[in-house]
C-alpha cells in the first residue's frame, strides 16, 4: 500500500502531500525534511528508489519537480514508478503540458486528481479515460454552480438598481 | 469562505498549524452547493486523522450525502470515508455503502469498494460478513471496478489462502483476458493490455499458488504466455516481468517458467539502468531460494552492484548475499557486511545489518575463534544496537566452548578471548552491551590460565567501573567480576590485597543509590571476609555452565519455620487465602532469609543461559514454531570435525543447544517451498536434478564461458577473487576452462590431493575443504535417513566443482550408508571412460541428490520420513528449551535479573 504521496521541488519545497497513514503534525515536516535531503542529494543515475525506516520511497523527477510515494517493503517498485508517471499523465493531459506553476495555483484539483486516481493508499482506477470523465464531470458541475451564481448575483444587482 | 479553505490547506501542507480552520472547513461540508460541499470533504480529508475531535460532527453529514442522488456527491462523501472513519464509526454507515455496491454508477460502486477494503485494515470483524460481496464484484461489467475488487481481495487472500483456492480458475481466466487485450483500449498505458491489473493479479496468484501444486499448474500456461507477451523495453513491461518473476518464485516451481525468469534476471541485471539492476538483484533473491545455481552466471554483476556507488542498490545486493550465505562463503560476506555497517551512520540501517551479521556468524561460524572475532567487531561498532541476548549468546559459548571432551582448546578459545578483550579495553568508548561481555569473561576466566595476574586484572575491572561511571550495569557487571577474581584468588590459597583504587571503588558503591550495586559491594565484602574454603564452595572455578538446583519450595527453610511456629509464630497462609490480618514481622523474618540465600547464590544467576534443566518445554511455544531444524545445525557441527576427525557424535549433542535460535528463523524461511513431503522431494527432483542440471549445465558452463571471457578484460583480480570466495567454484572452472574439465579426473577426486595453485584455488580449495564434513555430519544425527541431506545438497549443487560433490558424496554414502557407496563408485567408473567433456556433465548430474537417492533406492525415501518424526520433536524440545532459558530468566528474583538484564 502506499503510504503517502509528496511532491517537493528541487529547492526542498513543499508542492503536495497527502498521507494515506496517520503521521501528526510534526512527523509529517520530519518525514519532509528527511526525505528532500535524502532525495534531493540523489546522483542524477542512480535508481529511483531510497530505503527509509523499513519502507521504500519510490521517487521521479520531472523538470524541477520530485514525485515521491512511499511503498511497503515488498511492494513492486516498478509498478509505483509508473503509478507516478501514471498520475503525471493525466496532469499532463488536465492541464495542458502540466508544469509546476500549474500545481502551485491549482493544487486542489490536483487534489481531486489524486483522489480519483489513488484512494485509501491503493490504485484504484487505471484508465486514464476515466479519470479524465470523472473530473470533466466534476468540472462541469463547478461550471454550472458558476453561472448560476452569477446569474443570481446578476438579479440581484439589477434588483436593486 | 472557498478561497480561504483551500489557503489554509496550502497553508498547513507546508508545515504550518492551521487547526484554527478545521471546525470552517467541517462546516462547509454541511453546505448544499455541491462546490463548496467538495471543497469542504478536501479540506477536511487532509486536515483531519481519523482519530480526531471532529469526526464525530462529520459522521452525520456523510450519512445524508451517501443517500444523495447525485453520484458526485456520494463520490465525495466516499472519499471522505476512506479517510476518516475510524473503527468505533463503522457501523454507522456500513449499510449505506454496502448498497452502494450495487449503485448503477460505476466510479461509486469502486469507491464503495475501496471503502470496504479500508473497513477490513482497520477492524477486519467488522466487514467479515461481506466477504461474498467482494467475490460477486470480481465479477462486475466495469473493469475499474474489478480491478478495485483485486486490492481487497488480496488482502483477504494473504490472511486466508485456503479459502479461496476456488478462485484460482478465475483469477487465471482473468488474467488471460486482460494479456489477450479484451480490456477496452482505455486501459492500455504504454501500449501494455491493463498492466495495473496484471501485477495486481499476478500477486494475488502467487498467493494462492504458493506450495500448491494442483492450483500452480493451473497458472503455468497463462504466466508463460506473460513472459512471451511482456516488452520489455518498457518500464511497466519490466514491472510486470518482474511480478512474473516474483509469481514464478513463489508457486509450485516449474522448470519452464524458472528458465524464462532466469532469462528475465539476466536481462534485467546487465542492463544499464538502475532501476533494472535493482529489481535483477531482487528478483535473484527471490529465485535464488528455488533454484542456486543461477546465481553462478550472474557473479560478476552482483559484484559489480555491490561495489556500486549507489546505496540502495548496495543495500539490495546485502540482503542477497545474505540470502545465499553458506558456510563457505560466511566469512568474505560478514568480513563486507561489518565493512559497510561501519561506513554507514543510519541507525536504523545499521541495527538490521548489525543483527543480520550476528544471524549469519551464529549460523555458519567456521570457528569459535571467528566467531569471537566476529562478534567483538560487531559490538564494537554497533554495540548499542545488538540485541542483548547475542550477548548473553556469546558469554555462553565462551563458557561453554567446543564440547566437553576438548578442555585444552576450551581454555586456548578463552585465554585468547580474554585477550583479546584487554586490548579492545584501551579504547576509549565502548558499547555498553559489550562492556558486559568483557567484565564477565574477565571475570569468569580472566586469571583461569594463569597468564594475567589478578592485580591486573582487577586494575582494568576498576577502571573500567569508573570510566563508565554512569552505567549501572556495567558496574554491576565490573563489581561482580571483581569478587570472583577474588574468590578465585582466596580459593587458591592466595593472599588478597585488594588495591587502593579498588578499595575506594567499594566504598563508592557501598553507599550508591542503587540498591542493586550496593547489594554487590556488600556481598563482596563478605566473600573476601570468608576462609578459602567457604568461598570456594559459593564460587567455585569455572562452574558458570553447572546447573544449579533451585529449591523453589525453600525447604532448607522448614527447620526454622517449625522452630518460629513453635515458638508461637502464626504459621504462614498464602496470599489468596489472607483476608487482611497479618503477622508483618513474621513476614518480614522470611523476606529477610530469601533475601540472605540469594546473596550468596547470586553467582549463578549472572548468567541467565543456564537456570535449572527445565525438562518440560511450554507446549504453546512448541506448537507455534513448527519450524523444522534438524538439518540446520549441521554447519555448525562441521567444523568439530574439520579441526578434530576422530570426535565423537555425542559431543555435538550438547553443542546444538548453543545456536539455534539464530538458525531456526533462517531455515523457517528456506523451508517454505516444497513444504518438505515426500511426494513433493520426488518431483523436484526432476526439476532440480537430471534435466535441469543436464540441459542448463552445459548451457550455462557455456554462456558463463563467453560471458566471463567477454568480462575478463576489465575484471581486476581482487574482484574475481571475491566472487571466487563468494560463489565458491565456479570461477575455479574458468580458470580451468582451457585444460578441460580435468577436475573430473578420477585421480583427483579426493579432494585432498589437490595443490593450492593460486590464490584463487585457495579460496575455493577452502569451499571443497570445509564441504565434506558438511556431508559427513548428516550421517551422524540420523543414520539411516538420507532424505534430510537433501537440501543441504542442494545448498552445494550452485557452490561446487562436480569433482567435490562427488567425493563429498563418497564420503559420505561411506560414512552414512555403507550399500550406497559401491553404486557411485560403480558408476563413477563407468562415466570416466567417457569423453571428459561429456564426462563432466553426467557426473555433475550424478553428484545431485536426487541421482543418489536413486542409486540408494527410493526406499530410503520412506525411511528417512519415518526416523524424522522423533528427531524433529526432539529437536523442538531443545530449542524451546534454550528459548526458554534464553529470553525469559525463569528465576525467584526477578528484579534482580531486571536490574542486570536492563
């Protein structure tokens, strides 16, 4: 199962994070910082994954951007390595060649993304379709609340001319 | 109020406390616009645990919003419950998602899956009655939902395989839909039909396939046609030769599949990546169990990953020598282990590898003498972080040394530890584990031979009392050896004097804050007062190894209890019968005389090893650790023969109580595949034995040739060195290449007549040296049987020259079963007046156990099974008893022992 998913910049900062198993508070910006010094120090060549504390952390760089899960010790690595690809896919394909700044402003749909890609620390859809349906669905409904409100708030201003 | 939410997030995300927003972001969840309700489940899925305040005004929101008729909404909510709900809130919305199950939408009925698979990790009882819903949505149209399915399931199968052998037919009907691309295109990723699945399934296949061999011949056709379909040019395609890999190792073993997974390795280990070679070395971890000689071609790569500069792959590589560790090859793989944990300052690394050296060293010394070495580099490094009992392991070898009938090497392997320990004494900071070692073998046998007078040593004790002044039991350990150098010294009719520092030292601890210490001081005092008589009686010379009979009744009591009683003391009643009026004083008086006899008995309990002979082990104990180990001490006692032929088998008794708690886990784990049975040995003989060893030797002498040659240029000598130490002949056999295999000639069979040419013919004339005796011992224990040696034969097939297999074969049918031995030698001849090349194949194939036990007749098979029943119980009983005796110190004063013990 994975643990927890984070994703950390080249410069050691925090993008995203979301946890799968209960870490409080503080043990969240320890795992933090332990993490990016061990990753971020990693040789360009070597392989992608890192031993900590009896789990594997499978990481991928892309641009400036660390995608890191952490995996149980007799999961299949690989398979976790394009599980991230897997996810940066359907970034990729959301926003449009996908960069950091995109996940800076818009976090919480990457949110969204993970939470329909990965749920309860499992895969728990593979198609890209699908994940794209799904949230083209929520997309459209977040649309429609939109115009509603601003064709209500639009009443409401020609109202009270 | 949206914007501000999804700030806090940002906000909290990096580090920062923002618990203030948590109750704005509960409540959003309450809003009816959909858009600010699913703001609200985010911001509330990562900001709260499970076990947080809140959750409790949640609970009732996501009820109503798994009612819902939008389905995003129930989605959300559905989210929220994966995270959220903890055990005691289960029940409160499990009816709602088991409807959900049945839900037209697709992604729902996923989720609701997924939510039910979280339920069973947190509180498995609590789902259990819903198992059938998960085989029904195995089922299910959507193939999202079917591979949401496969994750609890796996679950459920890894607690209970048996339960579900009926779905076997299933999962591998599945399987071949999805490598047959009947998926929809939409689960293709990297032109791979749904590889997500695959690996998913391919697991839980290795599951249920694991020693079943009615269920693996199931999986055979649809795995290999895996391997044939996998591409593996891409990275899901190695994820999932790599699954295959994991899957063939673990089920029923196919010779077809092993070789397609050998293939798979080999590419995966000469390829440039490092992510490859990891999962190369791993992959041969696994295979390595199943089938040895495959890592013979690979040698130099594995030597190439551990000299790496990568430390995960480094690590990786450890953990496969470990797996593949043999008595030949012990020494070089501890000798780099200890290198490496040195030269790493991760605590936690260093604690496994730390305990894996001491596992290994426990298992497969080759001496005493080595193993104290060992065992000093390891505490010296890793002290602190060895568990305690290696120590105690350790100050009960060195009592009890070889065996009984060698009291000259017993007291060299002692004089020469305590050698050694006075030099390691003048570093400046030691372990404290370590330290206690030290003071007690000091203590025990530091004047035994009469080389170190007792001033110096006691001189070192002291200091070592004060530069650790702040370690209780180090001092405990110190004082304690103090006064049995001085009775030692008294019962030889000598004079004491006790030196100033020494004298200072007791004054310190006669008025320390720890009663324990203090205790001690008295006591040494009150020895040293006594006639050499009396002291030789409570401490006499080296008696740490005598039993000593506790009176748990306190019998030696009765005189002055009757004596109390008729004096007019109440008599004593037992706590559970005391109702509150008692005699203090009268209990007082008892407590007092406990106390005084286990002062002077307290020279005993030192050493926890060895309390009274409990005859009876804990039934519980034995039942649980059903883990077979006759054939793991055998290691052990070969190297009583190397160095001393003529001994005795009786003498290796009393030798396999020492290490078998290192050994039983190590052979638990090795074990597992074919579960030992008869039926099973026969099959893999055919496996394993003739057309294995037939068609892949000559193959893989042959690629090894090329692949070895085509390396040769730039393979510095100390690494060939190496991998000749580590994988034991085969590099003997490269050397030899260009005269043939002329190790198979008849003349030089015995090992013995072989003339170290190298260097590297030393390491591996080492292997050859120490094998016979391996094969020797099996005769020992269980004269009849041949079955047990097994596999330690296989052990050897990867390691040896064809000729040792052979003439340790001799040996050993000679020793063993003396009809055996004519049959070999009889066929041994006729395949000599073959040609040398084929010559070496067939003897190579004869050399396997299987061959032999078909020389032997299969009747030895049957044999063999009936005389292991009482071996094996045996076997059990002792272990549990040195368990026992090893972890719990079954004593009357328990304190004392926590005080020592820590």
């Amino acid at each position: 199962m994975i643990h927890f998913v984070l994703l950390i910049s080249r410069q050691g900062k925090v993008r995203l994070t979301k946890w799968y198993s209960p870490y409080s508070q503080k043990e969240r910006t320890k795992v933090i910082r332990e993490l990016g010094g061990v990753i971020l120090n990693r040789g360009p060549k070597l392989c992608n994954f890192v031993d900590w504390r009896g789990f594997k952390v499978v990481y991928k760089r892309y641009a400036s951007l660390y995608f890191c899960m952490c995996i149980d010790q007799d999961d299949n690595e690989l398979e976790v390595l394009e599980i991230i690809h897997h996810f940066v896919e359907i970034l990729d394909r959301y926003f449009g060649s996908v960069c950091e700044l995109d996940l800076i402003f818009n976090f919480h749909k990457a949110y969204y993304i993970l939470d329909e890609l990965l749920l309860a620390g499992e895969l728990q859809e593979s198609s890209k379709k699908t994940v794209a349906r799904l949230i083209a669905a929520q997309d459209s409904l977040v649309e429609t609340a939109k115009e509603q409100a601003s064709s209500i708030s639009n009443i409401i201003a020609q109202a009270t001319k | 109020m949206k914007e501000y939410i999804i700030r806090l997030v940002y906000v909290e995300m990096l580090g920062h406390d923002a618990s203030f927003g948590y109750i704005h972001a509960v409540k959003m969840i309450h809003d009816d616009s959909l858009l600010v309700k699913r703001t609200g489940y985010l911001a509330v899925t990562l900001f709260l645990n499970e076990d947080h305040d809140l959750i409790i005004l949640i609970v009732n929101t996501i009820q109503k919003d798994l009612k819902s008729d939008n389905y995003l909404v129930v989605c959300a909510a559905l989210n929220a419950v994966c995270k959220l709900i903890n055990e005691e809130t289960i029940p409160a919305v499990l009816p709602q998602i088991v409807e959900l199950l049945a839900h037209p939408k697709e992604a729902v009925r996923k989720k609701a899956i997924m939510a039910l698979h979280r339920f069973y990790q947190k509180s498995s009882s609590s789902v259990s009655h819903l198992v059938s819903n998960f085989r029904k949505r195995l089922c299910d149209n959507d193939p999202g939902v079917m591979g949401a399915t496969l994750c609890p399931l796996f679950d459920l199968i890894t607690n209970d395989v048996n339960s579900y052998k009926d779905l076997v037919i299933s999962f591998v009907s599945i399987l071949k839909q999805v490598a047959e691309r009947r998926l929809p295109k939409a689960y293709d990723y990297h032109q791979m039909p749904a590889p997500f699945i695959q690996i998913k399934l391919l697991k839980i296949l290795a599951l249920l396939g694991s020693s079943d061999k009615q269920a693996s011949e199931n999986m055979y056709t649809v795995v290999g046609d895996i391997f044939r379909k996998c591409d593996s040019s891409s990275n899901i395609g190695n994820a999932v030769l790599y699954e295959c890999i994991c899957c063939v190792s673990s089920i029923y073993p196919n010779h077809k599949l092993l070789e397609s997974a050998a293939d798979a390795i080999s590419r995966f280990l000469k390829s440039d990546s490092h992510n490859l070679k990891y999962m190369g070395i791993d992959a041969l971890g696994r295979l390595i169990k199943i089938s040895p000689e495959i890592a013979e071609q690979h040698q130099l790569a594995v030597i190439d990953c551990l000299e790496d500069p990568d430390d995960t792959l480094k690590r990786k590589t450890f953990e496969l020598l470990y797996k593949m560790t043999k008595s030949t090859n012990v020494e070089v793989i501890v000798d780099r282990m200890i290198d490496y944990m040195n030269s790493i300052n991760d605590n936690h690394y260093k604690t496994e590898i730390a305990s894996r050296c001491v596992e290994l060293a426990e298992q497969f010394a080759p001496s005493n003498q080595w193993f104290i070495q060992t065992m000093n580099k390891v505490f010296e490094h890793a002290g602190d972080l060895v568990n305690i009992k290696v120590a105690h392991n350790l100050m009960r070898l060195i009592a009890e040394g070889f065996g009984e009938d060698d009291d000259t090497a017993d007291s060299q392997l002692r004089s020469s530890a305590v050698e050694s320990y006075l030099h390691i004494l003048g570093e400046p900071k030691l372990p404290s584990v370590f330290l206690q070692v030290i003071c007690w073998v000091l203590g025990e046998y530091g004047t035994a031979d009469g080389k170190y007078s007792a001033s110096y040593i006691t001189g070192k004790l002291c200091d070592v009392a004060e530069a650790y002044s702040n370690d209780e039991t180090v001092k405990a350990y110190a004082v304690t050896a103090l006064m049995k150098i001085y009775a030692f010294e008294i019962a030889a009719g000598r004079k004491v004097d006790m030196l100033p520092e020494c004298h200072s030292l007791m004054e310190e601890f006669l008025a320390s804050h720890s009663t324990d210490l203090q205790q001690r001081a008295y006591e040494l005092q009150a020895v040293i007062g006594l006639d050499a008589h009396a002291v030789e009686s409570i401490l006499p010379s080296d008696a740490s190894c005598e039993d000593i009979e506790v009176d748990k009744a306190l019998s030696f009591l009765n005189d002055y209890i009757q004596e109390s009683i008729e004096k007019g003391a109440q008599p004593y009643i037992p706590e559970s019968e005391r109702t509150g009026m008692l005699n203090i004083s009268n209990f007082r008086n008892q407590d007092h005389h406990e106390a005084s006899s286990h002062g002077l008995r307290f020279e005993a309990y030192e050493l926890p090893k060895q309390t009274v002979q409990a005859r009876i082990p804990p039934a519980s104990l034995a039942s649980t650790e059903l883990v077979p180990v006759p054939e793991a001490m055998y290691p052990r006692e070969s190297y009583q023969t190397t160095t001393v032929p003529s001994v005795s088998s009786d003498a290796a008794s009393t030798e396999l109580k020492l290490r078998l708690d290192g050994v039983q886990k190590r052979w638990g784990r090795q074990t597992h595949f074919p579960s030992t049975s008869t039926s099973n040995s026969t099959s893999l003989k055919t496996v394993n034995g003739i057309t294995q060893v037939d068609g892949s030797n000559t193959a893989n002498s042959r690629t090894r040739e090329t692949y070895d040659s085509r390396k040769q240029v730039e393979i510095s000598p100390e690494k060939q060195k190496l991998a000749a130490s580590l994988f034991g002949g085969p590099s003997k056999t490269e050397k030899k290449s260009a005269t043939g295999h002329k190790s198979s000639k008849p003349s030089s069979h015995m090992v013995k007549s072989h003339a170290p040419k190298s260097s590297m013919e030393v390491a591996s004339e080492k292997t050859s040296v120490q094998q016979p005796p391996d094969l020797l011992d099996f005769g020992e224990p269980t004269v009849k049987s041949t079955a047990p040696s097994l596999d330690p034969f296989k052990d050897l097939e990867g390691l040896l020259e064809p000729t040792t297999q052979v003439s340790s074969a001799v040996n050993h049918s000679s020793t063993a079963a003396v009809t055996k031995s004519p049959d070999i030698m009889g066929l041994y001849t006729e395949t000599t007046a073959g040609a040398h090349h084929k010559d070496s194949d067939i003897l190579s194939g004869l050399s396997k156990p299987p061959m032999t036990n078909m020389v032997g007749g299969t009747t030895t098979m049957q044999v063999a099974q009936s005389s292991k029943g009482p071996n094996l119980k045996d076997s059990l009983e002792k272990d549990a008893l040195v368990r026992q005796i090893g972890v719990t110190p079954s004593s009357q004063n328990p304190n004392l022992f926590k005080d020592i013990l820590g």
